[in-house]
C-alpha cells in the first residue's frame, strides 16, 4: 500500500508544496507527480528510488505491504 501523505510530507519539508514540484524534483512527467501526489498510483521501482534519493524517504517506508487476509479455519 502507497502512503501518498509520507510523500507529501517529505516534499514540503524540503519546500516542494506542488506535485509540479516533485516532478521536477524526481524528473517525472507532471502527469505522474499529479497521480502520486494524489494517491491515484503508486510509485513504480524507479520512482521510489529516486523519491529515497532525492528525499530522504526510504521505499521500505513509501511503499507498505497490504495486511495479508486470514487463511480460513479448515
């Protein structure tokens, strides 16, 4: 699961208050930046990497893993 609100947080600590700001930040089209900074998409492989590059903000963190579901009971 993308937490869009830890991105949001890093990039205004860092003056970015935009998503036009990330993308020109993560050199990403402003299309992208606008659905990351939305929540619509989560970042790929390389976004991540450039988001803990540029912000500090490790992809461990971005990017959590969903609550896997409970097996049923046999």
């Amino acid at each position: 699961m993308y937490d869009r609100a830890l991105l949001q947080a890093v990039a205004r600590d860092k003056g970015d208050a935009h998503y036009t700001d990330i993308a020109t930040r993560l050199k990403v089209a402003p299309v992208t930046a606008w659905r990351l900074w939305t929540g619509k998409t989560a970042p790929s492989a390389r976004v991540a990497a450039a988001v803990e590059d540029v912000y500090g903000l490790p992809a461990s963190r971005l990017l959590k893993l969903a609550d896997a579901p409970l097996e049923a009971a046999a």
